[in-house]
C-alpha cells in the first residue's frame, strides 16, 4: 500500500508514560518527517498505573481505528492493562480497517486476540515511550522498523552459536510468554499450525521461563509449531538455592525435552536494539552453526509516495 502522507495514531491500551517529554519527542520526529500525527493519550488522564481508566484506553484504540486519516497505530508503552480491555476490543473493526497495530510486551494480548478473533495481523516492533520518544533512538531498532513496513518482504539476520541446523517454514507468531501462557485457553489464543514461535520476557527467572513452556508444551501448543525461537530473557536474579540451575541449564533441558527445535539469539524482548516482526507473518527460517536468518512475507505493508 502505498500512502502519499503516512497518518500515525498514538494510543495507550496499557500503561501510562513515566516522562511526558518522550511523547513530545516522538511526535515532533514524526511530524519533521512529514508524518500526520494523532495523538490519542492525555497524560493528565491517566489512571493509577494505566493510560487512563478502562473505557478511556478502550476509547483511545478505538478512536484510532475509525480515524480515515491513520495508518498506523503505534502504542505508548507495554506495562499492563490490555487484559482488562479484551472483552471489549472490537478485533473485526481492527482487521476491517486495514490499519497497523504496532507494539511488544503487553501489546502481545493485542496481536493474540486480533489473530485469534478476526485473523488480523500486527507488528511486534517499536512503541513510542522508549523507542520514537528515546533521548537518543537507537537507529537500529527504528530503521529496521521502517525497513519492514516498507516490505515486501523482511529478513532478520542473527549470528548465533550452538543452534541447530533448520530448513523450514511456518507462520511467525509470537511475543512475550507470559501473556502468552495468560491468555491460554482463553477466546484470545490462536490456533496455529505449522508454526515459528517466538517468545521474549524481562524478569522471569529461568524457572518460570521453563514452566510456561511446559505448559504450552502440555497443552499441545508446541506439538503444533516447527520451531521455537527465543529472544532476550533479561532481568533476573538467581539465588543460591538454584546450585547451579540458570539459563543454560534451563535451555539444555528444553532442548532435550520439548518436541521442537529450539533456537536462541533472537535480537527481540525488552532491550534497546530489537527487530520488527510482523505477527502472522510467513516465515522461512534457516539456521546453521553460525547463526540463522528468518525471512518473513506475506504480511501488510505500507510506503510513502
């Protein structure tokens, strides 16, 4: 699709914002871009935690949705919130309007419910708090973004030791496991077949991390995807009970366990160089000694004129 000036919405579906400034940034980077920028978040109303109250951020999104003029809609900040919106997303009016969600973390019950209940696709990419609206963006992290919205198609190139040697294609799915294994056996979880599976998180001891994945594996979620592809799984802390049980211990379990190949060295999760990926996307995914590379297609696109 190609769009002579690209109209970017700005909502906050979750959590509110800890530095106001960052949304200034952000839109006047847009807006120097030649961008149309709606901005949909009041920070003076937000509550508690939230970008606002319930309905307020159920009205944010779906304000965005009905706008003619936006594209894009790119979410403030993950958090937590969306959960409490699911009931009342309209997803069909979400896929029927042709317009791109865009977040991670939280944002992952977004891309669920929208695959799940209207087939829609999304983007897994940058949000506006600590991607657009950064003091300093890393390039990275938004050129690739742009790069994949631009299509058609999308390859993410990892250098990564110790994976094994992959061939195969599948549809790309994924985002943070523990709103994926939340939304388990809820209306919101998609069925997918002949998947690729990716899956980040921050803060979640090496434990959790394996028992969420023996609970997709139990439920007969992982029986259904060709290949696991973990990202980063910072932010923990071990203890000395652990005598000797980390990460590694955990990935040589899972790799001995699950009934998939499972793949490590993803650039995705809560750090600041980060991939796009667009969520129900085509994957082709090849992985050697060296590293891998993950090819994506058949996914919406948009260009400016």
């Amino acid at each position: 699709m190609i769009t002579p000036r690209l109209g970017i919405a700005i909502v906050a579906p979750a959590g509110c914002i800890a530095d106001p400034s960052a949304l200034d940034r952000a839109i006047a980077r847009f807006e120097a871009q030649g961008f149309l920028v709606r901005n949909y978040y009041d920070h003076s109303c937000t509550h508690q935690r939230f970008g606002g109250t319930d309905a307020a951020r159920l009205a944010q999104l779906h304000a965005a949705v009905a706008d003619p003029d936006v594209h894009l809609i790119i979410a403030l900040r993950g958090g937590y919130g969306l959960s409490r919106l699911l009931p009342a997303i309209d997803f069909e009016a979400i896929a029927a309007s042709g317009k791109i969600v865009v977040g991670f973390s939280d944002l992952t019950a977004l891309h669920m419910g929208l695959m799940a209940k209207a087939g829609g696709l999304s983007y897994a990419g940058p949000m506006i708090a600590g991607d657009f609206g950064a003091v300093d963006p890393v390039a990275f992290t938004i050129d690739d973004f742009w790069s994949c919205l631009a299509g058609p198609t999308h390859t993410i190139v990892e250098r990564a030791q110790g994976n094994p040697a992959l061939d195969l294609r599948g549809t790309v799915w994924g985002g943070n496991l523990a709103m994926i294994a939340a939304l388990l056996g809820t209306p919101y979880f998609p069925r997918i077949d002949d998947g690729i599976l990716w899956l980040e998180d921050i803060g979640e001891h090496p434990y959790r991390v394996e028992r969420m994945l023996l609970q997709l594996m139990q439920a007969g979620v992982l029986a259904r995807q060709r290949a696991v592809v973990l990202g980063d799984f910072s932010g923990y802390r071990l203890g000395p009970l652990d005598n000797g049980y980390d990460a590694d211990a955990m990935l040589a379990y899972l790799r001995q366990t699950l009934p998939l190949p499972v793949l490590t060295g993803l650039s995705f999760g809560h750090i600041d160089r980060r991939v796009t990926i667009p969520f129900g996307a085509q994957g082709h995914l090849v992985s050697d000694a060296d590293g891998f590379t993950l090819t994506l297609s058949d996914y919406p696109t948009l260009r400016r004129a």
